[in-house]
C-alpha cells in the first residue's frame, strides 16, 4: 500500500524502498501470493532500470522469472528485459527482446509500444528508412485500439520518436511540430515523465531552428522532472542537450561542464551509449581550442564504443569529425582515407539527408584546408562537394551557416567573387534574423564571436571592400 501511494504521489525513490521492503518480508513470511510477487518484483526491477541500477534490475527479472507461471507473465518479463537491453544499448539483445514481447501474449499497447522501440533502435543503428516504414504500420494499427489514455501515450510515443527522426530527413517543421503535440499530450495525460523525456527530443529537434533560449528553458524544466523521479538515462540525455546548445552559442566552458556531468553518470551506471555522445564532443570542443591531440582521444574512444555498440550512425558523425581533426594536424592522406571508408560505407544512403549533408560538408572543408598537391582541382571538388551539402537538406541552422562560410572562402580563393557575394549576403541574412530572435545580449555577444559568424561578417567586408 505505501508503494502503491509512491507511485500515485511520483516518488519513484520511496517506491522502490518500499518495494524491496514488501519482497523481503513477504517472501521471509511466505504469505504473499505468487502473482503479487512477480508483480512487485517486475515493477522493482523497472525502477532500478529508471534509476541506472541495472544489476539490480536484473536479478530484480531474475527474481521475477521465480514467480512468472502464465505466458502473459513470461510477456511482461520479456518486454522489461528488453527495456533494460535498450538503455544498456544492448541493441541486438534489446531487438530480439522486443521482438520476442511483440510475439508474446503481451498486450495490445505494449505490443504497439514494443514496435516503435524497434523503429527508434533501426534508426541509431542506421537504418532509418526501415524505421520510419516500422513507424507507419505502427501508427496504422493504433487506428483500431480504443479512444483513451493508452491510445494517447502512444500516439505521442510515435509523436515523439517520428518527429526526432523526420528532422534528420529534411523535414524539420514536420518534425518539430510531432514533438511539440508529443509534449502537449504528455502534459493532458499526466504523464510528466514521458513529457520529460519528450521535451528533450522537442529541444533536440529545435536546433533546426537555433532557438538556444527556447531550448534552454526546456531542458531547464525537463532537468528538473528528471532529478525528482531519478531517471538517470534520461537525464545523460538532458546533460548531452545541454552541452550542445552551449557548444552552439559559443559558451564551451559550460559545454565541456554538461559533457562530463554525462560522463560522469557513465561511469556511475555503466552505460556506454551515452559515452559516445559525450566523447565525441569533447572531441570536437578540444578541436575547437587547438588541442588536436586530445580531440584525437576524446574522438577515438567514442568510435571504439560507438562500433562496440553497432551505432553505426554515431560512429559515422565521429569519424566525421576525427577527419577534420587529422586535416587540422595537416595529415591531409589519412583524413582522405577516413572520408573514403565513411562513404563506401552502404549505410550512409539510408541514414537520412543531414548525414549526407554532413559528409558533403567535411569532404568539401577538408578540401578547403587541404593545399597540397592540385590545389585549384581540390578547391573544384570542394566547391561541388559543398554545393550538395547544402542541397542535400538536414542541416540546422549552424550548420547551414558553417557550410556558407566554407562555401564563401573557396569560391573566393578560386576568384568567383560575385558567387562568393551571393553565398555571404543570404549568410547575413540568416544571421541577423537569428540575432533578432535572442532576448539575451549575452549570448547574442557570445554567438557574433563565434567562428562561423564571426568568419562570415569579416569575409562579407572583405568582398564589399573590394567593389
């Protein structure tokens, strides 16, 4: 009973205490039945899940699969075990699991739930057509499940996981907009968990945008949810956030701060998803400073686990950036050769127009930086490359500014200036509406320093100047 006024009141810390209190007692006495401890055991387990105990969780399942006597029960177990595979980023196991749950005797919510899981780890491990395909036949069978509560989480599940993956195909408006209905559905069902989580992939999808304060506030309130209830995962998550909309607005101190809170939490639960995430920009902020040795470290760490853990999309954004690190360090022939394994990789095809983009962008920046050899044939291929960067679509706001510069600086060296002009005056545009758009003079001061700002208002004097 006082669990069940925990769980009511959302404290999910007194739950889980009296949780393991009831087990103990109750199976010291024997008097509990064997459906209430299964019960109890399986919903200790999920806590333990939520709470980055994943040991305990498991022997939580284990306890659990003492008591499981009907298929329904086996069900319930299979679907919570795969939860934990999931955060684990034990991506095939969690597959199987959830594939084994769906199968099962399991309910029909569960059953719809357990698919757009599927769907969201297609799409990490880099196969986001199938994933969106996954997303569609799931979304078509909600049509015949009852108007109610259940219907309307996982709407906003699919909301949710639909909107994420739609911005990384161009699609940002669309996307945004399946986020933001995903909180506003949380929000009227009560569930301020999901909400939470939902608010961190409307942040996420909201870097199309820029909008830095919007995210911030945000992730704000989502940090705060997400301590309350100790949903550890979900707070990596908010903290990697967190650190990327500092690392956009050009404050990287409190990046690098966010990046190792996450690091940190890895190291306390044993979770290597979120380590790819945090190494990986630490890498790109030790980049930035000029620390190309330790960019290197940071970069390749989060390969080797990116690869460990079949992310394949991750892995692909690291070697990105190590391409341009190693470029940075003149070793022009191996960041050549990095560039070449990532495009020969078949997956990048299926991986959604901002990969693409992103793959344009370095092999025409890495182009720009390289001086050896032909150079005016290198600074061609960089302008085509860069060109289809930015025809490719996906890429946010910094993104699309970044590409400009790079675009600008090789045009002009090549001496089409009244191309460069045109590239560099649409930039100015872009920049000064998203100037206007920051109430903050901080970080509007913090952003007109930046490097891909700063370096497109002095290339557009430089070319003025030269009318």
């Amino acid at each position: 009973l006082a669990a069940e006024e925990a769980k009511a009141r959302r404290a999910a810390f007194d739950q889980a205490a009296w949780l393991e209190r009831f087990v103990r007692f109750a199976g010291a006495s024997g008097k509990a039945d064997t459906e209430r401890l299964f019960e109890a055991w399986l919903e200790l387990g999920d806590l333990h899940v939520l709470h980055g105990r994943h040991d305990d969780a498991q022997k939580a399942f284990d306890q659990a699969a003492g008591f499981a006597s009907g298929s329904r029960q086996k069900s319930e177990l299979a679907f919570a075990r795969a939860s934990l595979h999931y955060n684990l980023a034990g991506y095939d196991k969690a597959l199987e699991a959830f594939s084994e749950a769906y199968e099962s005797g399991i309910s029909r919510e569960k059953r719809l739930l357990s698919r757009i899981r599927m769907a969201f780890i297609r799409h990490i491990k880099g196969a986001s057509d199938e994933a969106v395909r996954i997303l569609d036949e799931t979304l078509e069978a909600m049509s015949s499940l009852p108007d109610g509560i259940e219907k309307r989480r996982l709407e906003a599940m699919y909301d949710n996981t639909r909107g994420f993956i739609d911005v990384q195909f161009s699609q940002a408006e669309r996307g945004t907009g399946l986020c933001r209905r995903a909180v506003a559905i949380f929000g009227e069902i009560g569930d301020t968990k999901q909400q939470a989580r939902a608010m961190l992939n409307l942040a996420s999808t909201l870097s199309s945008f820029g909008a830095w304060e919007e995210r911030l506030k945000l992730l704000g309130e989502a940090v705060g949810i997400l301590t309350e209830s100790g949903d550890v995962h979900s707070l990596m998550v908010a903290y990697i956030n967190l650190g990327q909309v500092y690392q956009a607005i050009n404050q990287d101190d409190f990046a690098e701060d966010y990046f190792k809170r996450c690091l940190d939490l890895v190291e306390a639960t044993g979770t290597p998803r979120f380590r790819v995430w945090a190494e990986c920009h630490l890498g790109t902020i030790e980049e930035k400073r000029g620390n190309y040795e330790d960019s290197l470290k940071h970069l390749t760490t989060a390969v080797d686990a990116a690869g460990e853990l079949g992310y394949t999309r991750m892995a692909v954004i690291c070697n990105l950036n190590i391409a341009i690190t190693l470029a940075r360090m003149r070793r022009f022939e191996e960041a050549w050769a990095v560039l070449g394994g990532i495009e020969s990789e078949p997956a990048v095809d299926h991986m959604g127009a901002g990969i693409r983009s992103a793959v344009h962008q370095v092999f025409g920046f890495v182009g720009w930086l390289d001086d050896t050899g032909d150079r005016r044939a290198k600074l061609e291929q960089a302008a085509e490359r860069l060109v289809r960067a930015r025809e490719a679509g996906g890429a946010d706001l910094l993104e699309s500014l970044e590409i400009a510069l790079c675009e600008a600086r090789v045009l002009k060296e090549l001496g089409r200036l009244d191309a460069a002009k045109i590239v560099v005056a649409q930039a100015a545009i872009d920049i000064e509406k998203c100037l206007n758009t920051i109430q903050s003079p901080l970080i509007r001061e913090d952003l007109r320093k930046s490097v891909c700002f700063s370096g497109l208002i002095e290339l557009r004097k430089q070319l003025l100047d030269q009318e």
